[in-house]
C-alpha cells in the first residue's frame, strides 16, 4: 500500500441562506461553512468520514492549496493508504463556525449592520458547531456518515455527533477529548480570554475596521493566550527533550528581561505567529464552546452518552495532562455501561496533547485498524434485483440490461437462493444457444454473511475470481450483495 | 505538646550599608532586609532555623502583625509545638531581595537618583538572595544554622544555601522544589513576564510615580501572571474537587463572556487581590531568577551538589505538576551520589504544588521527625571545662566560678572520666568539711555518646535528677558535654 498525497486541493464554501437557531436560543440569520472534500463518494454514499478540527484548526485537513508548500494540518493520516483512506473513503473536513478560517464567524460580516460582527456575533456551542456541521452534510446530501472523528475539540465534535445525530454515523473516533470540560481546562482558556480582552487593542471586540501597522488588534493578547495554550499542549518531557535549558543565541544568560532560553525564543514565536493566522474574536468564542461543552446528564456520562448507536474507537496520549487518559476512559466506562461497542488505546507518546497530531503512526495503525473491521453488513447492497428460477436466458437478460447490474443472484419460489447468473453466463449462452437460465447459471454459489470481516469476502472473490458475493443469513435466504466496486474503493485493492 | 501561635510579631528591617557584589558582577550599592524571629536564640547560638520563602511570600511566616487578623504565611507548621518548634528553635524568615515586601528590590529607591529602581534594578538570582541572608545571619552573630528550610522557591534557597555554604547548616529541608528549573517552568514564567510587559501600564517599568486610580500601574498584566501561576500551584482533582463545573452566581451558562464558571470567579479574584500586595517588577525580577536557578555543574546535579554537608529531608507533593516528585528525587539521588544523609517523603495529596502549604498535618509530622532525630553531637558543648583528679576542693570550687560552670567532669592523667563534680557537691564538702575532690566527686558517672538520639539523653537526665551528661567516645574518653539547659531550649521541656 503506498501512501500517498490527496495532492492539490481547493476549499469549498456552503453558503446557507436560512437561519440556523442555536443552543443558546439566538439565531444566526444565515451561514457559510468553508470545506475540503477527498477522495470520492461511492454510489451508495455510505463512505463518507466526517473529520472535525481542534481549536486552532480548518477545513484544509490534507494536501496542498494551490500556492502553499505545507500541506493540511493531519496530512499525516489523511490521503492514498492512510488512515483516513481517501481511496476508499469520503474524507471531509470544515471549519467550524465562529472559526475565521471560512466559515462565519465574529469576524464575518453581520447582514444586519453590513459591518463585522465583533462581539454581537452569538455565543456558539460545540452542539451549534455540530449543527452547522449537519446542514454541510446534508447539502451533500448524504444520508448516513460511514465515521465521524477528530482529535481535541475535534473529538469533543465528533462525541457530540453521536449524541445529537445518534443514526447519522456507524462509527466514531474520539481521540485526546473529553466528556465535559474540566474546571483546569476552563480556567486556562480563561485565561487566554482574559489576555485577549485585557489588551486595550481589543477594543470590545471592533478591531477589524481599525487593524493597522499601528493598531494591529490586539495582538499583543491574543499572541498570551497562544503561548498559555502552547504549554498545554506539550508535556514536561518533550519540553525537556526539544529545549531543556539552551539558550537562544547567546552563551551565557543575560542578566536581563531579554529572551534567555530557547523555549521562550519558541513561545514568542508560536504567539506571534498565531496572530497573524487566527482572529482574536474567534479564540473567544471558540475557546467558550470548549468551557460548555459538557454531555453529561445529570451529572452523569452514562445518563449523557445513553442514546448513541455508533461503534467507538476512542484514543488518548499517555503524557496528555490537557486531556488526560482518564477523561478518555471516562467517556470509554460511560458507552461500555450503555452496552456500546467501544475499543481504547492509550498512545505511549511523551509528546503530550499534541501526541494526537505528532504520533502519527499510533494513531494512522489504531484508526486502519479500527476502520478496517467494517464487515460485509457495513457495505452490503440491502435491495438487490434478483430472479426466480425458471425464467429463460433473454428475461434474464433484459432483466441486467433494465436494472444495469452484472450479478442476478437465483432465487427458489421460497425465497432460497439456489444460483447466480452474471453476464458473462448471458455471453454463454448465446454463444451456446442455451435458451433457460438453468442451463447457464453458477449452482454452487459462494456466499458471505453479514457479520463477516469485509477483508475475508474481498479474498473470497480474488480466490474465486468473482465479482460478488451474495449475502446469506443463517436460513441461507438472501438479504443482501456486495460487489468487488464496492470493496475496491473500500478495500484499495482496485478491481479486486 | 500542645501546638500554640507566636502571638503578635514585629517585622524588623536590617539595613547593611555595604555593597552586595551580585552573581551578574553588578552590585547593589546597599540593602534593606525585612525579617522576623520568632523563639529564643539559645546560649550556643546553635539552634536558629532559617525559613526561606516562595515566589509571592514574605517574611511574615507566623503569628499576627499588629492590627491584622490573619495569621503568617506557614503559620500551622511554625509556632510553639509545631514542627518549627518556637519553644525549641530560633526561627528566622527574612523577605528576598528583589521582591517587595520590605527587603530592598526594583520598587525600592534608587540611592543614586532618589526615584524607585524599577527596570533599573540589577538582575538577582537565588543565589543573591542567599548571600543577602547571610549577611543578615552574620549581623544575628549566628555561626551556624541549625538548619535552612523553605518550600518552593523558598527550597531552591534552602539547597543553595548547601552549595553557597556548606558548613553553615546542620540539616536542610527542601520542599517542592528541584535542583534547575526545566523549560515547562521557565515557559510558564515568561507568560506571566510577557503578561506584564505587554500591559502598557508597565511603561518600561516606571509606573510608580504615576499610579493612581486612573493609572493604577500594570494592574491587569500583574493579575493574568497570578491566574497563569496560580492554575499551576493547583491540581487537576483539587480544582474538580473545589469547583467542578459549578456555575458563578447563576443557575445556567450565560451564553455571554461575563462570568460563567466558579472556576473563573475564583482566578479573577485572586489575580485581583494579588495585585493589591504585590508589585509586578518584583514579579519579573523574581521569576527570572527562579528561571536562572540550576544547581547542576557540567550539566549533572551529582557534581553540583558534592560539597554540600548538610543532612537532607527532601519532599514532594504527588500531584504537584509545577515541581514533580521526579524533580525530588533527582535532588536525593544526587545526594545520595555523593554520600550525603537523605530522607525523602512523598507526601500523598490531591492539593497539588499547593500542598506544600496545605497538608500542614503531613509537613508538620515529617519535618518534626526529621528534626527531633537530634542526636547528642548535634548540641553537645566540646569545650568542656574539666578538673584533674586529685585536686583539692578549694581548686575545684574556683575553677567553677571562674568558668561560671556548674560540672566539672573529673579527669584522670591520661585524659579518661573518672567522676563528675557539681556546686552542690561543693556544698556537700562545706557542710561536711571534705578538702578533697575525691571526696566529694560522683564516681559512678552516667554518660552518653555523640550518636545518642537527643530525647534518649533527655530522658537519661530526667530519670537520674541529673543536669549534665559528660559525652564519651567508645575508650571513655571525655569529648563534651551535654546539659539539661541546651536541651530544654531544644526539647521544649523547661528544666528537665
């Protein structure tokens, strides 16, 4: 398998002209949600995956937009033969609202006043986020997501999918997040907040009209909240091993307010650097979803995460002390009381938070792994044309030739499936002049069943060197086909 | 023993008018350090403890200032029965240079200009701060402490103290703290510094002059510091335990950036009232010196600490994240590296850095162990006044009163104890008119060696109505002497 780039990609915006009414009871008048697509839709279009973004993140998740030499930001997982298999899956990815990357967000124009909204944007939760998100979907019109999954934010996203669209995925990935937010966890982002609001620059929130080579906005704030967030997501250890005690650019420590060590030089640089690609309003809001976020029900996960269906692949990083492991198996004991189907991995990793973004192999191996149990119910064509026994070779023709199918599974009166007929029989019997579908069609019939890994059926067909396999239940009736197209963008394997 | 307060104290100002030569070659032309004392300076002068404090303490450790009602700041650990036994020990806290609760730092006036230091003041280091305590032992006339203790900061202090003087203290307890600071430190630190520096009240450090109501100095840069700091001093379970995700004076989340969480309302207010006891130079000048602090040599904490003498109590804080127990354990092993005696404890708590302050119970309990471990050498006499056997009455009794001594250990020709003699054995020999010091002199002498726990000695005294131990080596020569005075002073026992 050789992993490759989703190459160049280009961001798409949805533009929702309806209102969108939000947790908090305000209304946000209209919406654009900004968004990258890769790899391809199936016929069934039930191979969509759903990636969602961390604080600080957007919808350029992979590959390279036009002009830019860095690639997305999980460019690590996502593409050819990666995790996120873009041969075999629907990957998509948009930024969420209150984000500044696209979508609408304070920094977006208010149709009310045509001006930006500034701090009379909404409050948002992660829940409106979620919604927001549903409307994209939607407009793709795609009817069930094959996984919904992120990392951080992104995972506290992905568990609220489950919650408030609990028939909208089948599986879920949940990496470094949390059930609810942490007194700690809001206490640092109110402090980023507190940098923010604190730098007179900010000015209540109207800076855009003003930012200049003078009032660049209030940079100086947001650049703070950056560096407090940066700590949180390294740990001790990495810190330790990337700078210890260097010194920047200088042989001996300074005896003054200059920078000294190296690890400053580094936190300088991210919150500088922070300003000129995030929007102080943004942090605001985003980082208050964050302090919101909370499923549980009174007061309890298991109550909270009661009515999700989807299967569960949760992940979290040994060193994390943003998003420690036990929040993951927290969320983790609160499926398995609800009897869901949940797998854990703690990453080893020194990286902290940002092990889900740094171990890449980890994480690439865990979700293969985890989406790769897709057995032969999970891809399975439900309505299958099929034909009686009895009936003559050109009604079976007529029959593949109307409904453009390649595969007639045979059924008995009963319902039994007794044989199956492909085209290739068609060809043999006009060549043998054979008039009855009896005379041509393959009796002894391999089958699957519904609960069988998808990679088995997939070496069942290259074994057999057939196309598709019908699907049995345990009477042998038939309930169900999956073909090799199928299977090959799942699978990767081509015309497997 | 029943634990009781200092009562009222009174902070005093040692003003040495000498220049200090600091460890950036600058110097300090002349220095004010603020202090107080607590319980008696023995005789020997031998039984001081200096308590050094942490980043935002003072020298307010104990008892109640005139017209407050709140106690110092490790007021449950020090204080007559407590492990800082004012009955026993005479303790010593003295504020650090460069802060500014009384000791000389940047909002002190510039004796060259008349106006405050501010930016002007020179760089310090911990390693400063401790030889400007020695100059203020050396002004007490104390030729050894009996031990330097403080946690925190106050134990990089502490330890060097055992590096910068080694000879100075018998034992030293280091609490939550570490032999260098490591990157997560110095990276925290640097946002409170960058909090500050970018407040456009900080104005390069000169706000003095110009503060007022309107102006009232880098008040919010100085708060954001605390709130950083103090999320660092807490535990992710200390923080679920105090606040949860309790709301601040409202029965659902606002949707607004008001205030939501208790959590929030809590850092506000400590950042606010930090603001009104603390000065945000000092803030920068202190924290810079804790980034400085590295005790390692050649990059090994082993080499660094080879000389020191000292016998060592190190402690951590389990769920201290800001000093982890590693950080301890590196200070025992490089102790232990080199010889030296070491107890280490971790103390088993949910408190986080904090508890160092909190868990006054399991400080308390440890340092008192730790300390009362006293043996005989530690608080024996050496130069024992003696009287050769054979002399006369009339001899002895003058050679007492010439020496203001109330034991004369009798001593052979050849330097071994033979007997011991009192004033009341002199009036034995005025009522009974002995000429003698055979006579009259105890022959069956109870004594006690240098490794003799000190309350075994004590009890010795007790049981035999004796005020005076005369100290053997393993031949039964006299190498000092011990007395119920000096033991009293330490055992807190009056005149046992």
């Amino acid at each position: 398998m050789i992993k490759g780039s989703v190459g160049t990609v280009t961001t798409h915006y949805y533009h929702h002209s309806s209102p969108l009414v939000l947790e908090s009871g305000d209304t946000l008048p209209s919406l654009t949600i900004a968004y990258e697509t890769y790899g391809k839709l199936n016929r069934d279009r039930n191979n969509a995956i759903l990636i969602c973004h961390a604080l600080s993140g957007d919808a350029h998740i992979a590959g390279f937009l036009e002009g830019e030499d860095k690639p997305g930001w999980w460019d690590a997982i996502v593409g050819p033969g990666k995790a996120f298999d873009t041969d075999r899956y629907f990957i998509i990815c948009s930024n969420v609202i209150g984000g500044c990357k696209g979508s609408t967000g304070p920094s977006s124009t208010n149709p009310a006043t045509g001006k930006p909204y500034g701090a009379k944007f909404p409050v948002i939760t992660i829940q409106d986020m979620v919604h927001a998100q549903k409307l994209l979907i939607d407009n793709l019109t795609i009817p069930q997501l094959y996984a919904v999954a992120g990392g951080s934010m992104g995972g506290m996203q992905a568990l609220q999918w489950t919650v408030s669209y609990p028939d909208m995925m089948k599986k879920a990935i949940v990496i470094a997040a949390t059930g609810y937010s942490t007194p700690q966890q809001i206490a640092f982002n109110e402090v980023g907040r507190k940098a923010i609001i604190s730098d007179p620059e900010w000015n209540g929130g109207n800076y855009y009209d003003t930012k200049s080579y003078d009032a660049p906005g209030p940079v100086k704030g947001l650049a703070l909240a950056r560096m407090v967030g940066h700590i949180t997501y390294l740990s001790d250890e990495s810190m330790h091993a990337k700078f210890g005690r260097s010194l920047q650019s200088k042989d001996r420590i300074g005896f003054d307010f200059s920078t000294d060590f190296a690890v400053e030089s580094y936190l300088h640089h991210q919150g500088d650097t922070f300003t000129q690609r995030f929007d102080a309003n943004s942090y605001l809001y985003i980082t208050k979803a964050i302090d919101y976020f909370d499923l549980t029900k009174d007061g309890s996960l298991v109550k909270g995460l009661s009515e999700v269906k989807a299967g569960f692949l949760v992940i979290s990083v040994s060193s994390d002390w943003l998003y420690p492991p036990y929040q993951s198996q927290e969320i983790v004991s609160a499926l398995t009381a609800n009897e869901r189907e949940v797998r854990y991995s703690e990453i080893r990793s020194n990286y902290g938070h940002d092990g889900f973004l740094l171990e890449a192999g980890q994480v690439n191996y865990l979700i293969a792994q985890f989406l790769s149990r897709t057995v032969v119910s999970d891809v399975m064509i439900r309505d299958v044309p099929t034909i009686e026994e009895g009936a003559t070779t050109a009604v079976t023709a007529r029959r593949m030739i109307n409904l453009e199918v390649n595969h007639l599974p045979v059924l008995s009166g009963d319902g039994h499936l007794v044989g199956i007929v492909t085209s290739w029989d068609i060809a043999k019997a006009v060549a043998k002049n054979f008039l009855w579908l009896d005379e041509i069609m393959s009796k002894n019939v391999h089958t699957t069943t519904p609960d069988e890994p998808i990679e088995a059926a997939a070496k069942k067909m290259e074994e057999h060197s057939i196309s598709a396999l019908p699907v049995v239940d345990a009477d042998q009736r038939l309930i169900g086909l999956i073909t090799s197209d199928a299977i090959s963008i799942l699978v990767g394997r081509g015309n497997a």
